[in-house]
C-alpha cells in the first residue's frame, strides 16, 4: 500500500516533560495494536521542520498533542484547523514550532488534511517521563478515538480518493 493511500498518525511532544510527550506516548502504545494497513503511525519528537516532507507525503495527517486548555488532565478533543493561526494558541512546549511547520506546508503548497487530537493536560512537569494519572490511564481511549476517527475519515472520502 502506497503513501497515498494511508493516514498518517503523528504523536508530538517532549518525553522529558511529563504530560507534555502525551503525544509521543500515544503513539507509542498504537504501535503495540494490531491496526489496519492504511494507518501508519510515528513518533514524531518534539516536532521540527524534519518533519517536513514526511508530513508532505500522505494525503491526512491525525496529530496527536497535549494542549493546556483548562479542562480536566486527559480529556480528548478533536480540531480540523484549516490554517496556522487556527491552531490553539495553548499547546505547550512546541507551540511555535508545529505552527511553523503547519505554516511551512502552507507556502510550500502542498498540505495534507490535518487533524488534531489534543489532550489536555494540567501543566509541564520537567524531567519526568512519567504521564499523569488521569493522562496515563486514557492511553487507551486515545487509541481508540485516534482509530475512530480514521475509520470516520475513510467514510467520508470520494470513492476514488
């Protein structure tokens, strides 16, 4: 199977920073399921301009990141940000760096459909690699609203996508 024809799951975040590689951590534990052959996952650090060109290559991205947004640790959320500046303005550690890598796409004129799948988390604990509780114990349910959310985007595609 193609690029072409899968999506992309990218988890973003600082390990190092507690709740903050909530992204990283999620994708991490999808790579253990048994998932579907349209959906490629990766852990993509703390997300750079390495990023690139991989994120240029498939047609949807789902990007899995923590957000400080004022709701309990662990609640999921889901945006369909169009442009650079509809992206929260509260994601933590990297910020300015998925903007600008978002932003990037844009004057390179080629974006892929970009999903994001925040999770919110209480704040940055430095130099921990352990999540929260309540972020620890929605692995799962991230998964699983990750692999929903692909199954949704595929009902929804042209037949000739």
């Amino acid at each position: 199977m193609e690029v072409k024809d899968k999506i992309l799951v990218l988890g973003i975040g600082n390990l190092l920073l507690g709740d903050e590689g909530v992204g990283v951590q999620a994708v991490q534990y999808m790579e253990k399921l048994d998932l579907p052959p349209d959906i490629d996952v990766l852990d993509g650090g703390t997300g750079g301009f390495h990023l690139l060109e991989i994120i240029q290559s498939y047609p949807t991205v789902i990007i899995i990141d923590a957000t400080i947004d004022g709701q309990p640790a662990g609640a999921i959320s889901i945006l369909e940000p169009y442009f650079a500046s509809d992206y929260p303005p509260s994601l933590s550690a990297h910020d300015v760096g998925l903007k600008d890598l978002i932003g990037s796409l844009y004057l390179l004129g080629k974006v892929p459909k970009v999903y994001l799948l925040t999770v919110s988390i209480e704040g940055i604990q430095p130099m921990t690699m352990n999540l929260s509780e309540p972020v620890q114990n929605n692995l799962e349910k991230i998964a699983e609203v990750a692999r929903e959310l692909v199954s949704v985007i595929r009902h929804h595609q042209p037949a000739d996508a």
